[in-house]
C-alpha cells in the first residue's frame, strides 16, 4: 500500500497531510483506513531511520505529525459505551526503557470505545509497579506495547512475577506494537501478540464473549 497519503506523511509534509486526512473524513471516508495509511508512512520512516537516511529529529516530526492525523481521525472513530456497559478492564503499559506510546494510546482509544475500562500506566513503566497494580485492579487483560526490543526482557520479568505471585492464570495478556512477533510473544509467554489495535480490541472482544456463554453455562 503506498499512497499519495503515506509519501507525504514520509516526506513529513504536515500541510499535505493534514489537509488531506481532513478532507477525506469530510467526505465520510474509513478513519481506519485513513488510519493504516499513516501506519504505513510510520513503518517507512522507521526503515529510512535504519538505513540512515533519516536521524532522531525526522522521528520525532513524524510522531508529532502522528499525534496530530490521531486527533483529526479520534472524533470520527465513533461514541464511547457508558460506564454501564463495562466489558472488561484492561491494564496497558510500555515498560522500562521505552517512551513510544502512539500505538498504545490508539489500541487504549479503541477499548474504551468497545466499552472497556482502561488502566493506561503510561510509558517507562517499572515491572513492579505493573504486578502492583494488577493486584490492585484484578484486570482481565494485560496489553504490553513494545516498540524496543530492551523491553522483552522487562516484559517477561513481569509475566514471571504474575505466575509467583498466583496471577497469571485468569489474566490474558496481550503484546502489541510494530517490534514484536510471534517469538516475541513464545519468549515472554504471553497469550496473544499483533501489531494491529483492531485485532488486539477483537481479541479481547471474544475471549469476553467465550466467558460469557460458559458462565451462562454454569461454569466458573
Ligand atoms: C515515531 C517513532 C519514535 C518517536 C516516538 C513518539 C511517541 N510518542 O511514541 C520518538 C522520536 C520519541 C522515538 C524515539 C526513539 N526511537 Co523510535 N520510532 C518511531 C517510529 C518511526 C514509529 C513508531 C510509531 O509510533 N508507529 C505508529 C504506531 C501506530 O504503530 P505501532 O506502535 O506499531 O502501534 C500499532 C500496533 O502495533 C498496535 N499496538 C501497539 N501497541 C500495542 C499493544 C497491544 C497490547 C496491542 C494488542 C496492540 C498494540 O496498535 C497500533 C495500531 O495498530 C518507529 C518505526 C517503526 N517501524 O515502528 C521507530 C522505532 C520504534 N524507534 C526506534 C529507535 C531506535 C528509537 C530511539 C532509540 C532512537 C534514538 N537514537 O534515540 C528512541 C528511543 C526512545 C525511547 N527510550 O523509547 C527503532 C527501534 C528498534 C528496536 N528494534 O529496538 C524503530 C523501530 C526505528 C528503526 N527501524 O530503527 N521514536
């Protein structure tokens, strides 16, 4: 996929690429079609970043400019459920090291629109105090987003800490963001890993569902 959208956004055209996302929102376009453009554009830039061509400053316009097309793209998404309609509760998090977060406050705008709570516990986030707070909150889920690879080690801390402490089994956990893959998801011992927020809500999405039909069910 390589639009005019994503080489704009790749060549940190703001002007371009802002008039152009406002533009087809107006005209009742997919956000998150609108959305995966501009993924597109952040993977490139992170390639050109790799092959030198592009230094820390270029990634940081393009975060800026990110924040920017997710603030146009936010209100179209669609209305949040009501407290009432809580589905699950969701702690996230980037660990130790790691100050990305553009991927996390996406997948964290999309739960709260499916109607769950989320514990956002920001980035650079300590091990302990994520088995803390999973002691404290009891969630159903645990979403790590992982946009550096000095974060599996820090990742797996904490899934071991939850198993000592008698908390992994009900947990489900989640990895996320562009680093990571399935051997990522093999060494931590996580349940489940994608680098796509919509597949991670529907995810969450079914194991809800398959709880439901068994407590309806009888079982536990
Ligand atoms: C923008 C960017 C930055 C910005 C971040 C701004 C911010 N507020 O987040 C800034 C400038 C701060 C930055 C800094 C650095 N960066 Co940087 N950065 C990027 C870049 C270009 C884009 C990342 C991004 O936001 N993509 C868009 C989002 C939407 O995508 P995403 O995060 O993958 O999220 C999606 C999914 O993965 C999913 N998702 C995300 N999390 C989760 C979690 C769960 C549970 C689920 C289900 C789903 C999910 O949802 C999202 C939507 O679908 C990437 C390149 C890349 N290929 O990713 C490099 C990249 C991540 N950065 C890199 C590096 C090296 C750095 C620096 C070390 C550079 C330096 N010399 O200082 C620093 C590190 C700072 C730190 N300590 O964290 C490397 C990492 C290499 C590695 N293997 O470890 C990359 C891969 C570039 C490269 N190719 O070398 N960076």
């Amino acid at each position: 996929m390589s639009t005019r959208l994503t080489n704009n956004l790749i060549e940190l055209e703001p002007d371009k690429v802002l008039s152009e996302v406002e533009e087809r929102l107006n005209q009742g376009e997919d956000p998150i079609l609108i959305f995966e453009e501009c993924k597109k554009g952040m993977e490139l830039i992170g390639e050109r970043y790799k092959k030198k061509e592009y230094f820390l400053a270029e990634l940081m316009l393009s975060g800026d400019l990110f924040k920017e097309v997710m603030e146009l793209i936010e209100p179209y998404l669609g209305e949040k459920k009501t407290e009432g309609e809580i589905k699950g509760k969701i702690i996230l998090a980037t660990l130790q090291g790691d100050i990305h977060d553009l991927g996390k406050n996406i997948l964290a705008s999309l739960l709260k629109l499916e109607g769950f709570k989320v514990y956002d516990l920001g980035v650079d986030v300590d091990p302990d105090i994520i088995v803390e707070k999973v002691k404290e909150i009891q969630p159903d889920f645990l979403g790590f987003s992982s946009l550096l690879t000095i974060t599996f080690d820090p990742m797996k801390e904490v899934i071991d800490k939850l198993k000592e402490a008698g908390l992994r089994e009900r947990l489900k956990i989640l990895v996320g963001g562009g680093i990571t893959t399935q051997l990522v998801k093999d060494y931590i011992e996580a349940d489940f890993q994608t680098i796509d927020a919509v597949e991670g809500v529907q995810y969450c999405l079914e194991i809800i569902k398959a709880r439901v039909e068994i407590k309806a069910r009888g079982g536990i």
